[in-house]
C-alpha cells in the first residue's frame, strides 16, 4: 500500500511551517522549519490511527494525489 501525500508549505498568516495529510480529516501540524512540521505530522498520523483504531472508525484507503505527479507521468 502506497503511503499518505503530505502537504507542507509555509503559512505567512501563521508564520509557521504547515503539513497536512489531505485523506486524513484534520491531520495536521506546524513547525519553524520545513523539517519539523514533517516530523510532527508523522507523529500526528500515528496518533490519527491509533485513535481511529481505537474507536472502530474506518481508515480512509491513500488516494489523494496531487496534481504535478499526474501532469509528470505523461
């Protein structure tokens, strides 16, 4: 099974480092530096499973994927 696409991009709003997993509703998490949003949204997804697990909640299947990977495989 293929893995999550992670969003990271910088929020001038919020002066942070944002990262989310779109197939995951509300996974997110900041950091100062490109490094340290990732590692904290990988924390997040843990606990996102676990919590799911957890609660009996289906787990979404990977399916979201961004735009420029279809636009480069042609």
């Amino acid at each position: 099974m293929k893995d999550y696409a992670i969003n990271l991009f910088y929020s001038d709003e919020d002066k942070c480092y944002v990262a989310d997993i779109p197939d995951l509703k509300f996974c997110s998490a900041f950091g100062q530096s490109p490094e340290e949003a990732l590692s904290e949204v990988l924390i997040a997804k843990e606990l996102w499973m676990e919590v799911a697990k957890n609660a009996n909640k289906s787990i979404p299947r990977p399916k979201y994927k961004p735009f420029i990977y279809r636009v480069a495989a042609q």
